[in-house]
C-alpha cells in the first residue's frame, strides 16, 4: 500500500476543498477530501459530473464517493473520492469543474 498524507486546499466556486491524503489500495486510489460551503446558500456538488482523475495519458472517471454533497451554508463535510486505476500514475491530478465550465486542477502526491 502506498499512503502519503498531506494537505493542499483550493478554492471550488463556493466551496474550500481540502485534499488531505491520498493512497492506493490494490486498484482504487482512495483520496480523503475535507468540504466547506462557504456561501450564505446552499450548495450541491454533483461529483459524477464534476470530479475526475488525470493520470499519465488518460481521465479516469470518479467511481465513488463517500461524503454529503448538498452543503447547507457553512456546514463542512469530509470523505473519500475512489478511483479504479490499473497501474500506480506518475503524476495524477485531481479536476474539478462540469465538463463545459472551467476546471480547477491540483497535483496530488502518490
């Protein structure tokens, strides 16, 4: 198993996310994700449609994710985003952002 913990926060729309490890188990690369609604409304992340992983050469989409995704203002939520990969990335970036707005990427380190 390789496990790595680490924080790195980025800004999403209304909402702080907080990557705080990431580490691949068998084939899933499990992220563990801090979320914050900071706007005065409610917000809904959708993660099928707005989390994917970049590896190498291709975009692997999001397989699940174990988190509250209708934030009302201010409340925080933590949980995991997994990915099926088949072979460990050298470099794998986490991307959000529907696919016809503008994305917000962040390196992750494995």
């Amino acid at each position: 198993m390789d496990y790595l913990k680490f924080m790195k926060t980025l800004n999403y729309g209304k909402l702080l996310i907080s990557i705080e490890k990431s580490e691949i188990k068998e084939k899933d690369l499990i992220v563990t994700v801090k979320i914050k609604n900071t706007a005065s409304v409610q917000n809904i992340i959708f993660p099928d449609e707005e989390i994917r992983l970049l590896d190498d050469k291709e975009i692997i989409p999001l397989n699940n994710y174990k988190f509250e995704n209708n934030l009302d203002p201010g409340q925080e939520t933590s949980g995991q985003l997994l990915f099926k990969i088949i072979i460990k990335p050298k470099k794998a970036v986490i991307q959000f952002g529907k696919s016809t707005l503008p994305k917000t990427n962040t390196e992750l380190k494995i």
